[in-house]
C-alpha cells in the first residue's frame, strides 16, 4: 500500500497528462473499430497472442516459432490490416464538417427521402450518398460533376434510365448534388447476403472507408436501405428512414444546439 501511495506522490503533472492522452486514444480507436470488421480483426490477433502464449507454456516449439516470426512483424501487420480504418481515422482527424453553423439540413434530408420513396414505388434502383466529415473528392472525381440544389425531381431524373447518369453514385455534399454517376468501392465481407445487389455492396463498401451516409434504394425489390459504419439497415419505410437520418445528423428532436453534429457517424 505504502508503495502505491508513494507511486502517486512521485507522478509528475506530465505523467498524468501522458496516461489521459493514451486513455483518450485508446478510447476513440475503441470508437472507431466498434461493430465493424476492424473489431474481428483484432479479436483475431488476440486469439493468436493467447495461442502464442498457450505455446510457451506447453512448450510448442514449431508453433512457437511460426506465431513469433508472425508477430515479430506486428506493426507491418497492423498497417496492413488496417490500412482502410487507419485512413478513416486520418481522414476524420484532417477534415471538418462542410456545412456552416447554423445550416439546417432537415430540407435536404426531406428531399432525399421523398427521393428514395418515389424510387421505390416505381421499382427503380439508386444510390445517394451523404458526404460528412470525410470528404469524398476521390470518388466525386470519377463521376460527373454537378453544381445543383437537392431537390426529388433532379434526383429522380438522375436515376432514371436510360439516362446518361443513372448508373452509380449521387454525392451530395451539404445543399449541393456534387457528382453523379461516381463509382464506389465494393464491401469485400464475406458475410454479406447472396441477395444484395452491387448497388448494397458500394453502399457497404464506402461506409466502410468514410463516415458517409449511404441510402441505397433496390430496383429489384424496390426497398430503401441505409449503409452506414460498415452496416446496412434494410427495409425502412419513408417514416423510418427520415428518423433514421435525421438521428444520424441529430436533427430537430435529435438536435443538439443550432450546429449540424456530425460525431454520430459510426453505426445504424
């Protein structure tokens, strides 16, 4: 006991400055990698450090050997895993929110869900993909570039075939359609449904590698889904779907203050 209390009468204002800032990384890593694949991947290395030391006690030569040659390279590993969360996480760390405070989104929300509604009702498919805190301009560069207010009836000719644009990604980036026709990255999970199309799978795949909001409306089904934090809630109606979005920018009863919040962007 005696040497705990000298322990604390020892730390310098430094030390404890030092513990909160490892704390408060370690906690937002926590944040970061809770309910997506980042979670399992390192629900695996603990399996393969408990196995390493199930070795050692058993004393396991062959295995041994293997899992320390493996984790003699752990921080190459790491940044190999990784490499797509630990570019979110720089992402989030180097961008700022695109919409000025006080800017109400609600208006923007309405219009993309009175689009996704009216998609669904006619069996046509689409993609509208909600820009946060991490910017998107590596994949607004593959589409064509638009400068046009949101509104239903320019997001439904959009998407409307055979028109020129209809195929891929529309970016909104606050009041604005940025780009139409982008390609996304697809999801690579292996867990994923048979049944979802490439529309879900670029959905999935950019909320994985952005905090962006991703309503993805299936022509064959004709149902709205939600992509977002690397998971996908399907079926909602107009009414859930306006909840949904409006608790993820915490809009109106979600609103915290007169700022448009965008801490909120892991899961759904």
């Amino acid at each position: 006991m005696n040497e705990i209390l000298a322990l604390f009468t020892q730390m310098r204002w430094q030390d404890v400055a030092d513990i909160l800032l490892v704390s408060f990384v370690i906690y937002q890593v926590i944040l970061l990698v809770k309910g997506t694949r980042a979670m399992q991947m390192i629900l695996g290395l603990g399996v393969v450090v408990a196995t390493l030391v199930v070795s050692q006690l058993l004393q396991l030569e062959t295995i041994n050997w293997i899992l320390n040659s493996f984790l003699s390279s752990i921080i190459l590993v790491i940044i190999i895993l990784f490499q797509s969360d630990i570019r979110r996480a720089l992402s989030r760390m180097g961008q700022g929110p695109f919409f000025a405070a006080g800017a109400d989104p609600s208006p923007t929300l309405e219009e993309v869900v009175r689009t996704a509604v009216s998609l669904a009702s006619r069996m046509m498919g689409g993609l509208i993909v909600l820009e946060r805190n991490v910017g998107l301009a590596d994949f607004v560069e593959t589409g064509t570039k638009l400068d046009a207010r949101v509104s239903r009836e320019l997001l439904v000719s959009l998407f409307q075939p055979p028109g020129p644009l209809h195929d891929g990604a529309v970016v909104v980036r606050g009041e604005r359609i940025v780009a139409a026709r982008c390609l996304l990255p697809l999801s690579t999970n292996p867990n994923l449904g048979r049944h979802l199309g490439t529309r879900h799978r670029a959905g999935l795949g950019l909320s994985e590698e952005s905090d962006a909001v991703c309503v993805v409306v299936s022509e064959e089904r004709g149902r709205v889904s939600v992509a977002v934090g690397g998971k996908l809630t399907p079926d909602l109606d107009a009414a859930a779907l306006r909840n949904l979005l409006f608790e993820l920018f915490e809009v109106g009863e979600h609103k915290r203050g007169r700022f448009w919040r965008w801490r909120k962007g892991g899961n759904a």
